[in-house]
C-alpha cells in the first residue's frame, strides 16, 4: 500500500494530535517572533516603558528639556518629535530591529528588540 | 516444531525482548551517526522498535526493550550516567508513561500515528524539562521548545507512519 494509503488509515486521534501538535508548534514559533517586537524606552538610564511594537501608540517622554513623542505604528517604532537642538534621533526615522534611536540632551532611548541568534540557547 | 518449545516460552519472550532492544539499540547508534544540525534534535528512530513491541508483546514488554536501549545505548556510546543519559532517561520514562496511559485508549480512536506523536511530545517535554531544571536554570527555553516541538512533530508522525506500515505488513 502508499503511503498515501497510509494517512488515510489513520485515526481520529491521530488526526486530532497531528493537527492539535501542528497548531501548537505554530502558536509557539508566534511566540518566538513576538522577541522582535519588544520596545523600550529608557529616561534617563532607567527603563521608562517596555512594550510591543504591535500596539500602535503614541508616548510622551518627558525628560530636562521637554517631551520626546515616540510613536508606535504599525509594528513599526520612531522618535516623532524631540526637543534636542540636532534632531538626530527624530532624523533616524522608523528604527529597525535591534536599533536604537539615542536623543542624548534629552537623556531618552528608544530601542526596538531583535530576535538575535543567542549561543547561550544553544 | 518439538514440545521443547513449550518449555523455552518465557525464554523465548526474553530473547524476543533482547532481540528487539539489541535492533533498538542498533538504531541509536545509526542514529548517532548522522550529522544533525542541532544536539538534540534526533529522528529518533529507536522508537520505531518501542511502539512496535508497545503492539506486538504489550507495554511491559515495550518498557524493558525501552529501558535496556537507554542503558545498553548509552554504554555504548559513552554517555552512561552523563548529562545525555539522564535527559535520554527522562525523555524515554516520560514516553513509556505516556505510552502507558494511551494504550488503554480503544484502537479505533487512536493509532500508531497519534501514540508516536504523544509520545515524542512527552519524551521532548521532559527533557526540555530536565534542561531548564537541571542543566540550564534560568535559561529562557521558549524559542527552543518552538523548535524541538516543531522537530518532534515532524520524527513522530514519520516513526508513527512507519510503525502502521510495519504492523500492516506483520498481519
């Protein structure tokens, strides 16, 4: 007989813990990607907001020279508006994974997360 | 046949049982052999034998074929009582009451297919386990667990594809 013969000799069971496993595995590797999402924002040194880049938001960073607006659209993460006399992290634009975007007088990070190959896993 | 075969029946059991873990324990070597990409994830085809005997002889007999594979594999290897062994160890008790529990279920529900698969979750479950207790505390196992389970899915539906073949093919 095939081996196409075979999978229709299967079970219901078979087939529940075939798809259910299946399911479960893809729900899991999900989970995996999620890493990449995260979002920090730091303040002066110290972790200001930790939170997904799924979830479009907009956040007022206040720091010594006023508000830096971080905006979070679409998966996506970038310095919207920033006091800081150069610009330089609002020039950055949407930051890629694993990027950092640093607007120094205003003592504000914002670091998109990366799903990074981690040799202690393995 | 002579009536002397009456008398050797529970030897011939054992050497049935010895036999089948003697090819269980061939696979593993086999098995050792081939490069794989990552340390621990193996086709982990011994269990072919174990499902087999788990339908041929019953569970007891499966946990001896089993059990004897892990010590005689490990021997033979070089792993006895190392780190491997007790995660070959975990994983293959984890299986065997797995195994133990699924075999009361009627045969029309579920099949080698559905047993093999559970079977392998349980075994990667256990020494993931064993992993994140034991040899790895702290470490995040999630983007692994993704991984092996995926690994796991795909060797037990093969291992249970192959063990309705050969039991097809035994009848």
């Amino acid at each position: 007989m095939s081996g196409l013969g075979r999978l229709r000799g299967l079970r219901p069971g078979d087939w529940l813990v075939l798809v259910g496993g299946a399911a479960l595995v893809a729900l899991l590797l999900g989970q995996v990607g999620a890493a990449g999402d995260r979002v920090a924002i730091k303040q002066g040194g110290r972790l200001f907001l930790e939170t997904t880049a799924r979830l479009d938001r907009s956040i007022a960073v206040p720091g010594p020279l006023g508000i830096t607006q971080v905006e979070i659209r679409a998966g996506r993460v970038r310095v919207l508006a920033d006091p800081g006399p150069q610009q330089i992290c609002v020039r950055q634009g949407w930051l890629l994974p694993g990027q950092t975007a640093l607007c120094l007088p205003n003592r504000v990070s914002v670091e998109r997360g990366a799903s990074v190959y981690d040799s202690l896993n393995y | 046949m002579t009536h002397s075969t009456i008398d050797l029946a529970v030897t011939a059991e054992d050497r049935h049982i010895a036999t089948l873990a003697a090819a269980a324990v061939g696979l593993t070597l086999v098995e050792a052999a081939i490069p794989l990409p990552l340390p621990g994830v193996k086709p982990g085809l011994a269990n072919i034998v174990t499902l087999i005997v788990l339908y041929r002889l019953g569970w007891r007999a499966a946990v001896w074929v089993s059990l004897l594979r892990i010590v005689a594999g490990a021997l033979a290897l070089g792993t006895f009582l190392s780190p491997t062994f007790v995660m070959s160890l975990a994983g293959g008790l984890a299986s065997l009451a797995a195994l133990g529990a699924l075999v009361h279920l009627p045969k029309t529900l579920i099949g080698p297919v559905g047993l093999s698969l559970l079977a392998a979750f349980a075994h990667i479950g256990a020494q993931l386990g064993v992993v994140s207790v034991w040899l790895m505390p702290g470490v995040n196992l999630l983007p692994l667990l993704a991984l092996f389970l995926g690994a796991a899915w795909l060797s037990g539906l093969v291992n249970g594809l192959v063990v309705a073949n050969l039991l097809e093919i035994e009848k």
